[in-house]
C-alpha cells in the first residue's frame, strides 16, 4: 500500500489512531487544521482524500462560511489531478454545493444520497432526514 495520511484536528486522536492501528504499515498522522493555509503539504499530492463528518463539523463552527470554504480551497490544492475528494456528510446538496462547486476549482461534482436504515415513518414523524451524502469531486487532469 502505498503511504495513506490522516490528517486530524487534535492531539489526542493522533496517539489513539497511531495505537490503534500499530499494526498497519504506512500510515502518518498528522495534527493540522485543515481551516488554516497548509503550507506544509504539497499541491497536487494526494489521490484520494476522505472526509467522514470533518467538513460537516467545519460548517457548524463559528465563522462556518468563511472557514468551510478555506477547508474545501485548501482539499483541492492539495488534490492530484485525477484524483478524489470524498465527504461523507449529513448535509443535504443546497448546504455543501455552495462550498464544493466553486467555478474556480478544477473538478467535477457528484453527488449521492444513501438512505439511512430506519422506517421512513419514523424519519416522517421525527422530522429527520433520511439519507446520507457523499460527495465526490474529481479533480480534472
Ligand atoms: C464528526 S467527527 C468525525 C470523526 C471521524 N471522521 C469519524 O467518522 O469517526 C469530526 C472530526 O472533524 C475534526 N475537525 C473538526 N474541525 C477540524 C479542523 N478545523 N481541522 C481538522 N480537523 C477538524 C474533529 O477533530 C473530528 O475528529
């Protein structure tokens, strides 16, 4: 496997994640917030970059619009062509598009929904949503 980076937002997850996954080789955590510049990694460097609920978690933070899309500029820097941005999100289209689907960025979007498993009647009367998205942007060549 080629070398896989976690890139997370406190100091106490990198000691847990690198415990926890000791026996895997190739993996480097890194401590970083991903709403600042990211100077310390390269344009163009990573094929696939996942992203469960840090993106979701970025748009409830303060200053939400503003840092959300600092994360998403900083994702698609550091995207190589070709590659993928995956976020896996609670948050339905008209929330994360506005983030995602800059005419400055240099990929495409797409968007899909996974239904949540519980009876549609109780999202109904919960008034919850029923899906998950992911959404995934690749980065043009
Ligand atoms: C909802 S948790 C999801 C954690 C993990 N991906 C999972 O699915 O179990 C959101 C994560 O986003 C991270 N996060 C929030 N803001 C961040 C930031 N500015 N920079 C880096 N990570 C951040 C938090 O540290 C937390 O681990």
């Amino acid at each position: 496997m080629k070398e896989v980076r976690s890139l997370i937002g406190f100091n106490v997850l990198v000691e847990e994640m690198k415990e926890r996954n000791s026996h895997l080789d190739d993996m480097d955590y890194v401590e970083m917030d991903l709403t600042e510049p990211m100077d310390l990694l390269d344009s163009d460097s990573f094929t696939c970059i996942i992203d469960k609920g840090t993106l979701d978690s970025v748009a409830c933070s303060e200053q939400y619009s503003q840092r959300a899309k600092q994360m998403v500029e900083n994702v698609h820097r550091i995207l190589a062509p070709g590659g993928s941005y995956i976020c896996v999100s609670y948050a339905r289209p008209e929330t994360r598009l506005i983030y995602l689907k800059d005419p400055n960025f240099k990929w495409k979007v797409d968007t899909n929904k996974i239904a949540k498993k519980s009876s549609i009647e109780l999202f109904e009367r919960l008034d919850q949503e029923q899906f998950y998205y992911v959404y995934i942007c690749t980065k043009n060549y």
